[in-house]
C-alpha cells in the first residue's frame, strides 16, 4: 500500500528570499531517493499567512517512508529546513 507524505514549511518571516529558493532547490534533490514514486515540491501561491513550502510525496509504503527518513541526504536537508521553518506533517496510507 502507498504512503502519502505531506509537508507545509511555513518559512520564518527574517529568512531571505534567496534562502527560500536554495530550500525549494535542496527539497528538490530528494526526489531521486529510493522508494519514491511521486516527489513535488512547490511555493504556496497563497501567501496570506506567510511564505510556505509545500512537499507532498508519496513511497512505496511506510517502510520506503521509514528509509527516506534515516536517510543521511534527507537529515541534513531536514536540519537545514529546521534552521528557517516550522512545519506540520499529515502522513498516511494511501
């Protein structure tokens, strides 16, 4: 069964625009990790509450997922999302 993972990084209001983008840019080199069937990374056209970051994917199953997770490439984007971002996280079966 699919596993569907959902990201919306609200980006903290003193972060640079220039910053935004190389986030979109290192959040897009993930898409090639094992396990993946469907990576999209994108800007919220919606800006009413801030600059956000969508990542919506889906794996293989919640053991791609788990992967994906312990992944060195994926922890350290995830450090540096942690450094300009707050998030929340919707993750189901899919």
């Amino acid at each position: 069964m699919a596993y569907r993972h959902v990201v919306l990084f609200r980006i903290y209001d003193h972060v640079e625009e220039h910053d935004v983008a190389g986030a979109i840019d290192r959040l897009r080199t993930l898409a090639d990790l094992p396990g993946i069937v469907d990576w999209r990374i994108a800007r919220s056209a919606d800006e009413r509450k801030g600059r956000v970051i969508v990542e919506e994917a889906t794996f293989d199953d919640v053991d791609a997922f788990t992967a994906f997770r312990a992944h060195p490439r994926h922890q350290a984007v995830a450090a540096e999302m942690a450094a300009i971002s707050d998030w929340w996280i919707g993750d189901y079966d899919a």
